[in-house]
C-alpha cells in the first residue's frame, strides 16, 4: 500500500537525475549523511585529530644533551611546566584574560542595553556599523595602530599633556606591576588593546540577550516599587546573565590565547601564547609547547562546562 501511494504521490522518472532525486527523498538519511560527512571528517581528522596529536606530544620530552625529542612517556614535560617562572606565565595570562572580560562587560552592557532598548531603524543599523566597522580592518592594522597612539610621542600623551594630567600619566608608569617606560611598553597598554580588539565580541551578545528580556518585566518592578537599582540586580541583570557569559567565552578565550598582541603592544613578560611560539620556534621545545597549549584547552573546557550551566549558550 506504501509502495502504491509513493508511486502515486511521486511517479518513477527514467532519468539518473530524477532517479537520484526520488531515491534521496525516500531515504532523507542518506543525504544527511552525504552532506554532513565530508565536514565531519574533516573536523574529526583535522581538528580533534591535531588536537590529539598535540596532546601526545605533550607526553614527550626533551633529550638535554642532543636537544631532539625523547619518544618515551614521561609526564617530565608537565613537571617543567609547573615550575615557578612557567606557573608565572599562566597566572600573568589567566589574570589578564579575567580582567579584559571583566572590564568589557561593564563597558559593554550600558552600550548594548541602549541598542536593545532605545536604538530603532537608521539608529540600530548605525549601532550594528560601529560595532562591526572594526572587525572589518584588518588585525594587525589595529594593533599597530594603537602601538602608535599608546607611544611616548603618540596621542595619548599628547593629549595628557595639553590637560596638564602628565604627572598622572608618569606616576601610573612609574608602578611595578602596570608600569613601564611608556604605555606602549607596558601591561597597561597591553590591557587596553584587548579591551579594545574584543568588545564586539562581548556587546553583540549581551545586546541579543536584552532583547529577549520581556518590557513589561521591568515596568512590572518599578510598578511594586523597585528602584532603578533592584530592577537591575533582581531583574535585568539574572536575564542577562547567560549573554554576559556568551561573550565572556569570546573574550576569554581570545585573550586566553592570543600572542601577537602582547608581542606587539606590551613588556618583555611572556603569556602562554608567546611562550608556546618561543618553545616551538627559538627554543625547539615542542613537548613544552605542546603542554603549554594544553593549559588553555583545560581552562576553557571547565569554563565552557560552567557557561552551559548558566545557559550562556542560549544566548549566542
């Protein structure tokens, strides 16, 4: 009866094509499988499969006479990373990617609450632009552009300079940890380009996830009395939450594992991205690269573990 009806709903062509095409539709598992399998090889073979073999290789070690890698398991490559100047470079970095995403998602949210709540027609369109118009330059271009303008002889002090304010400027370079000859050459500097480089990535999913926060909820809270504040911290802010976290896994893991920025813009200090390029390249080391890579993966599987919990992936 099946049979009968399908050859009535659909009758039997003669051509390869139109037999092709009957035959996918009567088996639509095929065809998922036809165009699901070749990116699926290719992430199995070339993604997870690289990520594989870096984690081996975190497994070796370096023979300290010959300078050639020891095919042997050992876990002596881990145990050099756990020494002080190594744990060193993972704490500078791990506190650098915490502060970028922390600071922002405080600059980010009051700029996407205005898109979500009060930017309509050409002002949203414009919002989108001044978003995205960054992400359209090239990279380096704008790391570049800001080594100048963070320079001694650059604009920023040009400008703390006509205000009077370069004894500010002198005095936070004269701190130990931030400081630096200028801000070019420093962990300040270093800070405000991430910032800078990243914050699309934090406003467009907090923006997305306003959206979805229902008007009269708020309207609701100030009816029973709640100050601007309590709809914020009770209402606004839980809401938001799970955006917030989708663009703190970008802003994170950007940072969590970027080198060209620290490498341009910053001190002689080294984060895990630079380590990993030092080990692999000038030092040849590649188990200790390969266990230094091996640290970011681990933090941002717990990370991503924690941001599906709280349904940040919602919000994406």
């Amino acid at each position: 009866m099946t049979i009968v009806a399908e050859s009535i709903i659909l009758p039997e062509r003669r051509s390869t094509a139109g037999r092709l095409s009957d035959f996918f539709w009567r088996h639509p598992h095929v065809l998922l499988a036809i165009l699901l399998g070749p990116p699926l090889l290719w992430l199995g073979l070339v993604y997870l499969g690289s990520l594989f073999a870096l984690l081996l290789q975190s497994f070796f070690s370096i023979d300290e006479f010959s300078g050639l890698i020891n095919y042997e398991f050992t876990l002596a490559t881990y145990r050099q990373l756990l020494t002080n100047a190594n744990l060193d470079i993972i704490l500078r970095t791990v506190t650098m990617a915490a502060l970028v995403t922390l600071v922002s998602a405080v600059i980010a949210f009051p700029i996407a609450y205005y898109a979500a709540r009060y930017a309509r027609g050409k002002w949203k369109a414009l919002f989108y632009l001044a978003v995205m118009l960054p992400l359209w330059s090239s990279y380096l271009v704008k790391v570049y552009a800001w080594k100048l303008i963070l320079a001694k002889e650059g604009i920023l002090t040009w400008f703390f300079e006509k205000l009077n304010l370069l004894w500010l400027l002198d005095a936070w370079l004269a701190l130990p940890l931030v400081g630096g000859n200028s801000l070019s050459v420093s962990y300040t500097g270093t800070f405000i380009v991430f910032v800078y480089v990243w914050m699309p990535f934090m406003i467009l999913p907090i923006q997305a996830a306003l959206e979805r926060v229902p008007q009269n909820l708020i309207e609701a809270s100030s009816d029973l009395g709640g100050t601007p504040a309590q709809t914020f911290r009770y209402v606004l802010f839980p809401l938001a939450l799970p955006g917030i976290v989708a663009g703190s896994i970008f802003t994170f893991s950007l940072t969590l594992g970027d080198y060209i920025i620290p490498q341009i813009v910053g001190s002689s200090r080294l984060f895990i991205g630079q380590a990993v390029y030092a080990q692999q390249g000038t030092a040849g080391n590649i188990p200790l690269a390969a266990a230094f890579t091996v640290v970011p993966i681990v933090i941002m599987g717990a990370y991503l573990w924690m941001a599906k919990r709280m349904g940040a992936f919602d919000a994406l």
